[in-house]
C-alpha cells in the first residue's frame, strides 16, 4: 500500500477480520496503518467515512462490468475477493450486503427486460425472480468466499445450472 489512504482503508479491513465496525476506534486503525490519528480524520470524518469509501469503489467496479452475466460479477468478486470477504464476512457491514443484492436486481431487471423470454412475467414477478435470485446469489458467494478452493467456474456452473433448472435438477429422480 503506497497511498495514506489506501493504508487507512487497509488497515480498517484488517481490524475488521477481528472485530465488529463499533468496536475498532481510530487510534487503533490509525495506529494499524502508521500514521497518527490527526491524519486519519484529515483524511476522513470517522471510521464509517473510510469504510463507505472502501464500498464505493467496490460498487463503482461492479458498475463498470460490461457483460450482463453472472460469470462477470463473480470474477469481479473474485479480482477483489479479500475485501469483499471482510465486508460480507463476520464483523462485515450489513449495508454492504443490502447494497451488492440491490446491485444484483438492478442488473437483473435490466436483463430481464432486454429479454424476450421473460415476457410473460409482470414487473412485480420480475421484481419477486431478481430479488430471490440476487440474495440468493449473495449467499453463494459468501459460501465461496470462505471456500478459497473452489474456482469461479464452479460457483458459475452451480449458479447456472440452479437459475436454468432449480432445485429439482440436484434431486435424484
């Protein structure tokens, strides 16, 4: 980490694999990234301002993904996986969560409605598939995430195969 404030924000991340956001003070995340806590709040107003910022840019990169595919948002996760990790992890933000599955649904209504497939469906059924898909999917890369082994394919596969054919496809007959 070069920059003051990417040391700021790395440290805040660290401390959050260990403790929840209302627990980590500034001179704690201050004494984390080596510099004082002045600098801290000249950089940032509290502890909640670098984390918001942290989020952002994780948001601002899943909204530059050009592909309206469920393999591009995971290999945008996977590219950051070890923040998203903290964030969805343990002592995560629970704003964070709401927000990746409110990211999720907005691209999976536009989707939706590019396609003529789904035609048959009214907005509130649209709305009611991309919110159960979108948590859903949420749920598995917070699975996957804790499971380093498993590859992008593999969740992809997985996710593909569920959305196309449900859950019945895992039964045997």
């Amino acid at each position: 980490m070069n920059t003051t404030d990417e040391r700021i924000q790395m440290a805040l991340l660290d401390l959050m694999k260990e403790k929840r956001l209302e627990e980590i003070t500034i001179i704690a995340i201050a004494d984390k990234s080596k510099v004082n806590r002045t600098t801290v709040y000249r950089h940032y107003v509290d502890k909640y301002a670098i984390l918001q910022v942290i989020e952002n840019d994780i948001i601002q990169n899943f909204t530059e993904i050009t592909d309206n595919n469920v393999s591009a948002v995971l290999n945008a996760v996977n590219k950051q996986r070890n923040i998203i990790s903290v964030l969805l992890g343990e002592h995560g933000d629970p704003r964070f969560n709401d927000r990746f599955i409110s990211f999720l649904m907005a691209r999976g209504l536009r989707t939706l409605d590019s396609s003529t497939r789904f035609d048959a469906l009214d907005i509130r059924q649209k709305e009611l598939l991309i919110q159960y898909l979108s948590a859903a999917l949420v749920g598995l890369v917070k699975y996957w995430l804790n499971h380093p082994d498993m590859k992008v394919e593999e969740l992809d596969t997985f996710f593909g195969n569920l959305f196309r054919n449900g859950i019945n496809s895992f039964m045997e007959p």
